[in-house]
C-alpha cells in the first residue's frame, strides 16, 4: 500500500494545494481570504510547501505594491496526484470485518 505524503496530509496544507490545483497562479490575498488564516500561518505552510518543491513563490510588484503569487510546481501537481491515488487505495481496500 502506498504510503501518505505527510507533507500534503496536513489540513491546511492540503486545502492549499487543493485550491492551486485549479487555477494557475493564486495572489496572497485571496488565499488569506479563501483559507481563513492568518497572515504568518499562511506563510508557514507555504514555506512547509516550498521546501518540499509542491509550490513555488512567485514575488513582484503591481504598480508600487508588492504583489506575492503561488503555483503548483510539475513535481506538487504529482505528489497531489498521488496522494489521491493512495487515499484511494485505502479507501478500496477489503475491510476486515473483525470476524
């Protein structure tokens, strides 16, 4: 059975790869907004996410203000995939009944 990828299991950390999965590019407000977290809790698990290569920061400016954007790298588009795939596995698998 595959094992979970503790990184993506995380709820938080999930929620956030689950919503940057449909879309190309996600700016820091909107996911303070969607996520309902905190500026510094945000940026902790982006840094979880970063670190393993799932998500990449995008900085730059949007006229004088800085503008922060996050994607899903090729490689956190597979682990997501794959973490699907394993939860799927274990929800198929033969029940033991107890008997």
């Amino acid at each position: 059975m595959s094992e979970i990828d503790r990184v993506i299991h995380e709820p938080v950390r999930l929620r956030i790869m689950s919503i940057l999965q449909g879309v190309d590019r996600a700016d820091f407000k909107f996911m303070l907004s969607t996520l309902g977290l905190s500026k510094g809790n945000l940026s902790s698990h982006i840094d979880k996410l970063e670190q393993a290569k799932y998500v990449k920061v995008h900085k730059g400016f949007n006229g004088k203000m800085t503008l922060t954007e996050y994607s899903l790298t090729k490689r956190g588009r597979q682990a997501l995939s794959e973490y699907w795939a394993a939860l799927d596995q274990i929800r198929n698998s033969p029940q033991d009944d107890g008997s």
